[in-house]
C-alpha cells in the first residue's frame, strides 16, 4: 500500500472530492453514495474503510466529516433502478447524482473501484482506495451511516424482514423471511434469492 498517495485529498490548491457508495451487496434497499471535499486546513484523524470500523466509530466520524468537510452530498438509486439498470450502473447513476449535488465544484473527483460515472470533472479511479485516501475513506463512511440509518427507518415499516438486524444484506434470517412473507416494494427482484422467492 502506497500511503504517499493519502495527501492527494489534503491539498490547498484544488477541491477534490472522494466518492464511495454503500449498499451495493444487499437484497433490498437503495444504493446511496457520497461524495466529501475534505478542508486542507482541519484534517480527521481515524479515516478508513467503513467496513473496517464499528458503527460507533462510523457515527463519530461521520460527525466530523460533516462539521469539517468543505462539502459533502448523498444520493442514492432505488431498488426499482437498480433492477431495471443493474447493480453497477445504479452505483454509478448514485455517485454521479451525489458529485452533481456538492455545493462546491471540485476540480478532481477521486473514485473508489476501477469504474467512473460520466462527470463534468477529472475523474481517477482508485482500486481499493477507501483503504488509503483519506476524501474516498469519509466518503465511504458517510454512505454507510447514513445507508444504515434508512435501513433502521425501514425497519419499523417492514418489520417482519429484520432489517434492523442485517441491514438487507443476505444473512440466513433474511432468506427465511423472504420465504415466509415474500419480498417487499424495496427488495431487489432482480437478485436470485429475492427472485427465488417471489411468488408464482
């Protein structure tokens, strides 16, 4: 791991923005990305993949990230759009929307993955880059916080799925739902196990 490239997000000369969604596993629920311009001048310790941290690390960094960020937006692609397009371009579809929406035009948009939404900006990928680039690592931990609080939100609207629990992804209770109540508006149908258990 190359650590010289983390002082791409910290520089006082652009606006660079990091970009990561969350949400592209589960069976259910949107994906929603985000995109974070980071302030040179007030630097977060503790940026890393959000997978990498507890949710209550997530939470407290989160806060940082929206009282220190230059800007930072969120959007998201519906469970309806990511059947008609597929997983990966509602990924994409929800970073380009989230880069669209930042109150300030970065002049660089950092990417995590090898693929990039078509924006007006200069784009670069980075593979893996939640891991290293301090702009892609908030990124990624806004859109799992807040990806995780919707989840808990729908929760109370479909309770008998255990989203509080597993947040959508495809753990063995979620199945056995599927099976028992059949998938809801905001499953994936798409998705084989979510196909596997829709009516006849």
């Amino acid at each position: 791991m190359n650590h010289n490239r983390a002082i791409l997000s910290y520089n006082d000369n652009i606006l660079i923005a990091g970009v990561d969604e969350a949400g592209r596993g589960p069976l259910a629920g949107p994906v929603i990305a985000a995109a974070v311009i980071l302030d040179p001048k007030r630097p977060i310790e503790g940026l890393a993949d959000s997978k990498a941290l507890s949710a209550k690390k997530r939470e407290a960094l989160f806060e940082l990230i929206r009282e220190r960020s230059v800007a930072f937006a969120v959007a998201r692609a519906s469970a309806t759009e990511i059947d008609e397009i597929n997983i990966l371009q509602a990924s994409l579809l929800a970073m380009q929307r989230a880069v669209l929406k930042l109150k300030r035009k970065p002049e660089l948009v950092l990417i995590d993955g090898n693929r990039a939404p078509y924006l007006p900006y200069t784009t670069k990928t980075l593979v893996r880059g939640d891991e290293f680039e301090p702009a892609i690592s908030a990124a990624s931990i806004v859109a799992k916080v807040l990806r995780d609080r919707l989840m808990l939100m729908l929760d109370k609207r479909y309770p008998e799925y255990g989203f509080r629990q597993h947040k959508g992804y495809p753990t063995v209770q979620h199945i056995e739902a599927l099976r028992c109540h059949g998938p809801s508006r905001i499953h994936r149908l798409s998705f084989a196990p979510v196909a596997k258990c829709r009516p006849l």
